[in-house]
C-alpha cells in the first residue's frame, strides 16, 4: 500500500483526538448505570464509520446494548471482510489505582492511559482510521462490514439471536478481530486459540442476620468460613480443578504440538519480575504458557462478606459471596461446565448454609487454522510492518462470541491482535503504546491487500 | 428503695428523650471521620452525670478518644462503686438492612430502634438515670464513681494507659458495668465469664497489579485464591483451630462444672429458628452453649477481594484481604494467641504470595467469682425485680477492659446485663425493649442498697 506511513504522519493528531472522544465515554456495559453511555459509544461509532468513507452505517437494537453496523461494497465479487470489534469496557475499580482518571485520556511517556486504550477502542479503532486510509486513497481492494457490539465484555449475551436474525447482512469470508495481544512489540504474534468462559457468582447465606461474634461464635456456622472452605477444595494440590466432569471433554494436546508451541520465546525471570511475584504456580506437568494457553484454570475473581471497613467490628455475616470463573479449552461446552459447578458446588455445601449458584456469562473455546488465506495473509502483513514472520499462539483469555461466529454464520476469525501484556487491559491504568496504535493501523491495510490478492487466486 | 416504680413513671418521658440524644450521636470508634462525634458523646456524657447529681464530671484525655469520668462521695468510709459503660458504638454497615436510621433512635412495638440503643448507650444510661433517682430521693447509700469510655468496640487501646496514670481516681471496691446480656426477660441471668479476643487482620499480595483473568489465569498465584486455602485450613472437621499452639493454655472445664451450666434452659429449636438455620456446627465434643461459653473459637468477620460490583469482572485480584477474629478463654492470653497466629499464617502461606498480618486488638478473658458481696446483692437485685433467682452463666463475647480492671486496678467487676439475644447488638436494627430499660434502672438502686449493707456486716 503506498504512502500509509505518510498518512499516519500527517493525520496522526487528529486520529488521537478522534480515538480520545470515544474513550471519554464511560461505556461500562455490566453496570446499568451507563446504558446511555452505550448509545453515546454506539452513535460516535456510526459516525466514525461514516467519516471514514462507509457508504452507510446505522445503530441496531438487540435485546440488549445496541450495535453499530457499517458498509462499504465496491463489487459484490470482490471477498467481503467483516470487522468486529466491541466498544463496551470494563468496570474501573479499584479506581483509586488510576494515576489519572479512567475516562479523561492522557498521554505519558508515549502510551495513551485509559479504560478502553486497548481493550477494544484502540485496537477497534485502528481499523476504522486503516479502513478511512484505505478509502480515502482509493485503495481499498475488497467490501468491508463493520460490526460493533456493546456487550462483549459481559459475554456477549444478545449478539447469538442478532446474527441469526441478520445473516444475511453479515455475510462476509472472513472475520478481522483485533482484541487479542502479540508476545512483545519485537515479537509479532497471532492468536489462533481462545479459552472458553464459564463466569458463576455464589451466595452463601449462614444466620439471617449479622451476629456479635463473641456470643455466637463457635456454635453457629459463619458463611464466610464455610465459603472458604468450599472455594478451597474446588483445586487440589496438584492444581487441578475439582468439580466433578470437568475435565471429561478436555482433549489433550498431543506432545509434537507441546513442542512446537515451547519454542515460542518466554522469559519466565523477565514474567516473574513484570509480575513482581518470587514464585509461580499452576496445574503440575504443564509450562506456564501450556497453563494459560492449553489448559482450563479457574479464578476467583472477586469474594465478599463481613466487615471490609477501616478497624474491627466483631461480627458474623448473614451472607457472604465470591465471583468465580473457569476458563476452558476448545471442545469444553461453557454451559455443561457452569452447570457441573452448580452441582457440585450444591452438592459439597454443608446444611448449615443455604447456597445460591447463578451462572452470569460464558463461551466457548476457539481454535484456528492456520493454513487458510485469511491466515496467512495476516502473517505477511505483520512480517511487513514488523519485520518478522508472526509466531502463533494459543492465548488464555476469551472472545466467547468468535466461537458463535463460526457457528451461527460459518465464518473463521483472524485474531490481529496489537495488545502488549503491559498495556493493564482489565486493570487500572489501562494503556496503548502510540507506537502500537499507528503499527496497528499500518498492518490492518496490508491484510485487505494480501487477503484479496490470495482469494482472487 | 422507696417509690423506685413511682419515679420511673413520672420520669420515663424525659428519660427517652435524654436517652436519644445520646443515641443520635454517631460515635462509632472504629471510623476517624467520627472523632468528633467522640467528644460530642462525652459532653453528653458529662451532662448527664452532673444534671443527675454528681459533685463534679468532667472529659479527660486519653492517647485516643476522651473518656468522661464523674463521681458523687457522700462519704469516704462508705463503700464506692465504679460504674463504667462505653459511649462508642459499632459501625452501621450493612446499612440497607435497617428499617429506620441508625441514628435516628424510634420507638416501634414496645422497643428502642438505634445503634447503641443496647449496646453500650441504652445499658449504660440506664446507670445515669438510677444514680439519678437515689439521688433526687436522697437514697444514695454508697459512693459513687463514673467512668465512661469511648473506644471499647476497638478494644479499649488507650485505657490501661489511663487507668495506671489514674489509679487514685478510679480507686473503688467494686466496678459495675452494664454491657451483657440475660438469657430472656423472664430468665435472669448474670455473667459470671467473658471470653477474650484476638483480632486479625491478613493481606495477601500477589501479582502487582489486577490481571486479565484469561491471559493468566492458571499460571500465576490468585491471591483471593490462596486466602481461601489458608483461612479454610486454619479450623479442621472437628471444629478445633489449627493454629499452633493455640489450645496449650486452655483449661478445660470440669465435668461437674459442665453439668451445672447443661442446667440453664436452652432451646436449640427455637435457637436455630431465630436464626433460620437448618443446622448448627461447632466443636465436636461440646453443647451450643458450651461452644460459646468455655471454648475458644475462630471467625472470619470481613473477608474481600477483587471485583464485588454488579456483574462480571474477570480479574485476577492483586490483593485480598480478611479480618479473622479469635475468642479465647480464660488463661489464653491474647497477646500470644496473636503473636502464634501471626506465625502459624505466616508458616502456611506458600512463597507465590506476599502476606501481611496486622493485630487489630484483642483482650483477656475474664472469670468473676459467685461468692462475693457484689455478686450476692446483684442477686438479690434481679430476684426483687424479675421475682427468679438470676442464673450465673458464661457468655461468649468480649470486653477486654474487664480483665485490665482486675490486672491494674485490682478490682472484680459484676456484670449486671440487661441485654436480650433478639436486641441485635452489632447487627443492624439495634433494639432494646422499653420494658427492659426501664426494669434495669429498676434494678440497679437495688444493687447499692444490698451491696452497701453487705459491706457494712
């Protein structure tokens, strides 16, 4: 593609200013509180799509947060691209972490600090300002669709029924997703495998209501206590997850694949240090890139109950929580799973408790090949920009609605993702290096052009 | 005592009133924004001693929140009894659960809604209007002395300090406090044990930050996790505390003496129907009230971490934290017990995290004899009012002063409660019947009257 770089040069603080609107709107899809935001986000895409060079872009209502969808057919011959991303974030907490405030973003020390920097607006937005480049310069090689949702965050839970009502709208040959990560900015990589989700939050009740911990404790059950015990035996001390049937569907991936994956470069001194932890842990038998990549894990991801205020208060709690999830490997079904938990987490629960399980989102696990077109004309444009073929690996984390696209529509996702694991998506101070973002927007071109010159073939 | 039922009739109006006032004050020790609070209380405090008819009171400084202390000596060959009660009260949290302002006091179905409406303030005052009335009728037979502090729900840190620089001050043959409770309204009783307590606080610390639950999920230690292992292995299936060395100084309880205490009336029935629970638990081996009353136990009463808002978060928490508290028995001593825990929490916790472990406070059990001139006139004072015999019984909870008393001071104190289970102190809806407050100030005049005479013999 001629002159990207150039573009970039030129436009580069305007794309910024453009990237930073849409990161002012505080878009938290699992805190109701901000269902207006997602319509500000929803339209501020629209109108990004538009000013880009679509031909139209609208808002569609699903069952739940609204979606941006946009087009621009050159010729109904030509392979059609679909662009998804999400413009939903995640909650900010703990917000006190934040060195400047999550929806005012800022640049420092060449990285854009935001909720949302990475996860998904800065890597979506890259291909809304690739796709402006691409029209703009009368380069654009092939269609392209954009679909922008605003629950991926919360597992996508309306979008299944809003690509089965729409098919025929989404019909495309490949799906382009950036909202995955590469190993470093000198070690391109693409993600050809997702782990599943099972998210599940438990309530345990123990008297119906606090109690002075002097005069009942010791005869009455605490639900916190009770709770720990029951979260502690959901592993062993092998670091396998305890709940029963949970590993019947994993397949195990045969050595020569273990193998090829372990030359991938990993620092585990360096992933220590980053982490600042003296010792890591996991499932026995399994590398850490095996435990995150191949292997289910299961995290308690938030636990609740008592007292959490400043000094003492003697007290028992009447209730007492914890957020837990699972995630799984290609062939584990996410609903089997969440209901095995429900179960077994009833089953174990002693009588002195009352126990509610409610399953709050999930997904399946994702594998892709890799020798499609879509593939690798992805690994050619990273080799371009990068100057070094891309690595593929098997990421941990989940995009539970990639594994629907291939099932609802039949389509493969290409994983380009530009995420750095020091970018804190999830976390306070949230960031995307400018460097990535303006790599981002230089690759995504040279995929269209790969793309189409390999299907043409 | 003459005209006691008569006083408390024409008086009762007021007394409500002067009681909320005090109740309206939002003195919660544990929380820093509520300092002033503190000195408002012991104003009121100072106030209320000197209107009933004390020669002087006055606030005095402590290391931490001011104490008020007052006294009235008819003359100084006469026995003196030191009334000490607490004007601090617990936090409100979880504060939706309260059907009318903590600190709002109302009267609903015969009762006094507030914090503090038992404990301490509703006890406590109960003591300020019965000194009143032997005063205004000239029937005060003894001297008498005030001390009122305002940091027992933390413990009372400061108050060895005050004690051993005030020790002619506080100079009495007896303390008589308010701040227990009786079996029910037609049952007597008079505390006759305390247990002590240990107050932990643990932070677990282990990824530098929150991480993507996905990316790394299974390959690095989840500190909330990790607490749920230690906290669920520091109690084991028989109920007993694991802690090292915990049991080495408690005396068990004879069997003669348990089988006088099995004599005091006990429902489990209705016990586990006011709390709703299907099942009790505790310490293999021992009765409910065994359970709380002679044997040490071991709760969480704060436990977080992680995401606890609305919905789903997949996160990976840097820190998780409990609050763990510890009843002991007499001869445990707290300063050890806690010194032991911090060892045995530190010994157990795996090198994948960093731990941290506070004594938040902590205080000696307590065991008073029956067969002193203090506790037979508080006998005879409950028998006139309530027509039974009181049972002595040892409760579980905790007032860690009480042992300081008898350490610095010297002397033994009669703990005439009032309280009732259903008052739920601690918890939200404090109560205190009418009934209850008005057959306690009933009562106390009672205790002058038969202690003064028992000390002249």
């Amino acid at each position: 593609m001629k002159n990207i770089k150039q573009y970039i040069e030129s436009n580069k603080d305007r794309f910024l200013e453009e990237l930073f609107g849409l990161l002012r709107i505080p878009s938290i899809s699992s805190e109701t509180a901000h269902k207006e935001d997602m319509y500000k986000a929803a339209e501020y895409w629209k109108q990004s799509i538009l000013n880009a060079g679509a031909d139209k872009a609208q808002i569609m209502e699903t069952d739940g947060n609204p979606v941006t969808f946009g087009e621009k057919i050159i010729d109904p011959k030509l392979p059609t691209v679909l662009v998804y991303a999400h413009m939903d974030v995640m909650p900010v907490d703990p917000i006190d972490l934040w060195k400047s405030p999550p929806f005012e973003p800022e640049i420092r020390e060449g990285k854009i600090y935001a909720r949302g920097a990475d996860d998904d607006k800065g890597q979506g937005f890259m291909h809304a300002k690739a796709f402006e480049y691409m029209v703009k310069t009368n380069q654009l090689p092939c269609n392209v669709k954009f679909i922008i949702e605003g629950e991926e965050e919360i597992g996508s839970p309306n979008l299944r029924k809003f690509m089965e009502a729409h098919k025929d709208l989404l019909k495309a040959d490949v799906i382009l997703v950036s909202d995955t990560g590469m190993i470093a900015p000198d070690i391109p990589s693409i993600t050809t495998g997702l782990r599943g989700l099972s998210y599940m939050e438990v309530e345990l009740t123990g008297p119906n209501k606090d109690l002075h911990s002097g005069l009942f404790g010791g005869a009455v059950a605490n639900p916190a206590n009770v709770l720990t015990k029951l979260l502690a035996s959901l592993t062993d001390d092998d670091g396998k997850i305890t709940v029963k049937g949970f590993y019947d569907d994993v397949i195990d991936v045969s050595i020569e694949e273990r193998t090829e994956m372990a030359k991938a470069p990993f620092n585990e001194s360096e992933y220590k240090k980053a982490l600042d932890v003296d010792e890591l842990c996991g499932e026995k038998g399994y590398s850490t890139n095996e435990r995150t990549g191949i292997r289910p894990s299961l995290d308690i991801n938030g636990i609740w109950g008592g007292y959490t205020g400043e000094g003492a208060k003697t007290v028992i709690p009447s209730k007492a929580y914890a957020k837990i999830s699972m995630r799984l490997v290609p062939n584990q079904n996410n609903v089997k799973i969440s209901r095995l938990f429900e179960e077994h987490f009833k089953a174990i629960a002693p009588n002195t408790v009352k126990v509610k399980v409610t399953a709050l989102h999930g997904g399946q696990g994702y594998v892709s090949p890799i020798d499609i077109p879509a593939y690798q004309a992805a690994e050619k444009a990273y080799t371009d920009v990068f100057g070094k073929k891309p690595v593929p690996v098997r990421s941990g984390g989940s995009i539970p609605i990639i594994s629907t696209f291939e099932n609802v529509l039949g389509i493969k996702s290409i994983l380009m993702g530009f995420g750095l694991e020091s970018n804190a998506i999830h976390s306070p101070n949230e960031n995307n290096p400018l460097e990535m973002f303006y790599k981002g927007i230089e690759t995504i071109p040279l995929f269209y052009k790969y793309y189409t010159e390999l299907m043409k073939k």
